[in-house]
C-alpha cells in the first residue's frame, strides 16, 4: 500500500464522506475555519442571506471576518462592505478582527485560529500560506466561502503532490525571498499548476516561520494549490502557545508529515550553491533574474509589506541596512507591517524609530500596496521595488514594479537604483 502526503493526511483527517482520499477524487472536507475578508465580505454575506436566509452559520467559533485590504477605508465601496460585514457579523455572533488587526492569514496564525494540521479556507488568493506552519489554506469564490459558513465544509479535489527538494546553504546577504525567486525561476508561473508541493532540504529546515511565511505565500506565483513546509519544534511550540493564550486546546496541534513511501508525480532539485541576490522584473513574478543584471537602474518607489515580507524580522532586517542613514532624495519609501502584533514588536524594539529616521513612511497594519488604492500604489512611468507576492501589470498601479527581497529593496532605496546588497 502505497504511503501518503501531507495533504492526503490532513483531507483524510478532515474527510467528511467515504470517498477515498486519492489524486483526483472529489471529497467533502471539514473546515476547521472559514473566513471572508473586505474586499469580497459584502458579497459572501449576500449569497448566505439569498440562499440561507437568517439562519445560524454552522459554527459561529469557527467563521469570522477579517479587514485587511483597504484600512481603514478609503473610499465608499470599502465603507460600505466592511459595515455590511459588521453588521452581519453581530447579527450571527461572528467575530470581526477590525481594520486595526492586520492581514487576516497573518492574524489567524497569530490568534491560533489556525495551526498544523487544520484546514482553513477564505477569500483570500493566499491563504495557501498556512502551509508555512504545515496547515491547509485555501482561497475560495463568495459563494464558496457561504456554503462553508452555512455547513462547516467544502467540497474540494485532492490534487496530486510534487516534491521540491533544495540543496545548499542559505548565505547573506541573500533572505528567504531569494531562495523563494530561485525555486520560482526553476519552476515558472506554471510548475506547480494545480499540485500540492512539499519542500523539503536543509535550507527549508533552516527557515524561522518568517521565512517560510515567505516561501509558501509564493506558491500562489508557482500555480500551486498549496506548498507545505513540514512544520519543525519551534512552529509546532508557537502554535501550541497561540492556542494556550486563546484559552483553547493546545493537545490538538500535531504535525503532519508524509510518509516515506508516499507517492509524488514529480521530484525537482533546486541547487542553490552560490546563489546570489534575485529580483523579479515586469510582468511576472516567475521572470526572474540576478540583481546585478539590472543594477543601476534608478528608482522612484520602495513598498516593503505584504503577507510575503511583511514580518518583524524583515523590517529588522531593513533596519540593519539603514540604520544611522537616509534614502536616497526622490525616493518615496513604504512600510506596512502584516499585523497589530509586528508593529508593536517595531514600537518596541526601536526597528521602527529606525526606518522613521530613515525616511520610510511608516502605515498602520495590512496589506498595503498589494490592494488596489491603498498605500504602495504607482503612477505611470514610476519605478517601484516591492516585497509584495505579484507584479502583473496594475497590480501595485500603473508603474514597472520589481520584486525583491527586503535587503535588497533598502539597499536600492539608500541608493536610489537597484542595487547589489551587501553581505
């Protein structure tokens, strides 16, 4: 009999018929946590009241919305969705995490609503990041995300599993971001088109949550379902400790891990001896190519943010860089941490203090340039480096954007051109 991988486990654990749990079949899946954020709340609370009526949702514990995309709100559309969620939510006794929270997928790590093993599904494009702590994520359509608020669960094909195995040792100045560009130049927009992927090798066993926060934010860019990172001790101790401050059941987080045997449709090696700063240029984030390629290259734009580099330890990371000096003249600089919790470890530790000095201009929680009128947007002509997961064209506006790691975004923001960070 053949072994199974992370994502069989966790569907068979979650399984909510007799189907087998193989590549291809269809099978009802619990959820162990839906959510809607902003941008397509007023629509899921449109289609629960058209096809469900008042009726309670399936478990108010388990169903929230979450406000990241245009916080606060700056224009009438996101007013109006936002209330149109609150309003719903009181009515069903679902909790909000408000404007002030941060990026829902990030949140949801933070609070414990999510954690390894469990399955949790929203409208979020990139909510496959729970991988990083070896959860399934998913994004799904309004009326999706309403059926699962109704009934608790989704139906959903088991797609098959790639294995990506990465050789090498992760060196400065290169990040978790430059190892994330060269699997996605090795695999292309499509590579990992409609697969689960498993990383696997001692730079991935290497990565903090952080990093791998990073890796499986991109898999989205890949064409994947979703790439899991098997969680080590200190993801599974965080989780634990998440739930315990939530005064929930901390016993339930066990990591899931594939078995020896399991079957994978295809194994890809990725060398990353040597490897040396990456960036990808317009339109895509799969057209990658080495930093010194297009070294000098002025700027007008740095975004550092998103739910891929959004963390403390990549502003701290920046703050490094330009600690005790100042962008370049004509550079405008951004920054937008992913949570409430991340901007007060800056309050703290003075990381923040340091990208003010600097000239960043610092913003409350959430996603920033990555939404479509809000902070990070680009006019026509502008050259933006950015840290956000696309660079499709009118992704972050009007502008070339190029993705890049955050050591590479403030050395070029110090300069004024893309540039070669230091190690």
């Amino acid at each position: 009999m053949t072994g199974k991988t992370i994502i069989q486990k966790i569907f068979e654990a979650h399984n909510q018929d007799q189907t087998a749990v193989e590549p291809g079949n269809i099978i009802w899946l619990g959820l162990d946590m839906r959510t809607a954020r902003d941008f397509a709340g007023a629509n899921v609370v449109k289609n629960y009241r058209t096809h469900y009526g008042d009726s309670p949702v399936a478990d108010r514990d388990k169903t929230c919305f979450t406000f990241d995309l245009v916080v606060p709100p700056s224009n009438i559309p996101y007013a109006n969705n936002q209330q149109i969620c609150r309003i719903w939510a009181q009515e069903q006794g679902v909790r909000v995490y408000d404007v002030n929270a941060g990026i829902g997928s990030h949140v949801a790590i933070e609070e414990g609503l999510v954690y390894p093993g469990s399955t949790f599904v929203g409208t979020d494009s990139h909510l496959n990041i729970m991988g990083a702590i070896g959860a399934f994520g998913q994004g799904m359509g309004d009326q999706d995300i309403a059926f699962g608020f109704k009934t608790g669960k989704t139906w959903f094909e088991v797609p098959p599993t790639m294995k990506v195995v990465v050789h090498g040792t992760l060196q400065a100045p290169c990040t978790a971001r430059d190892l994330t560009l060269a699997i996605l130049k090795r695999l292309g927009s499509n590579g990992a088109l409609g697969r689960s992927v498993e990383f696997y090798g001692p730079p991935i066993e290497a990565l903090d949550m952080a990093g791998r926060i990073t890796l499986a934010s991109q898999v989205t860019e890949m064409g994947g379902i979703i790439g899991f990172i098997p969680p080590s001790e200190e993801i599974l101790s965080y989780a634990r400790e998440r739930l315990l401050d939530s005064g929930l059941d901390a016993s339930q987080v066990v990591g899931v891990y594939a078995d020896p045997d399991a079957a994978y449709v295809e194994t890809v090696e990725v060398d990353i001896t040597n490897l040396e700063p990456l960036i990808a240029c317009p339109p895509s984030p799969a057209n990658v190519k080495p930093v010194r390629e297009i070294a000098g290259l002025r700027i007008d734009s740095v975004f550092l943010g998103s739910c891929t580099n959004g963390r403390f330890e990549d502003f701290a990371a920046v703050a490094d860089v330009v600690r005790g000096k100042h962008i370049a003249s004509g550079v405008m600089a951004s920054v937008v941490p992913a949570t409430r919790r991340i901007y007060a470890q800056m309050l703290a530790s003075g990381v923040l203090q340091d990208l003010f000095d600097a000239g960043f201009i610092i913003s409350n929680p959430g996603c920033g340039g990555c939404a479509s009128g809000h902070l990070g947007m680009t006019g026509k002509g502008q050259v933006n480096i950015s840290t956000s997961n696309r660079n499709f064209p009118g992704k972050q506006g009007l502008g070339d954007t190029y993705l890049a790691s955050p050591v590479t975004a403030a050395w070029s923001a110090l300069k004024g051109v893309v540039t070669v960070p230091e190690g």
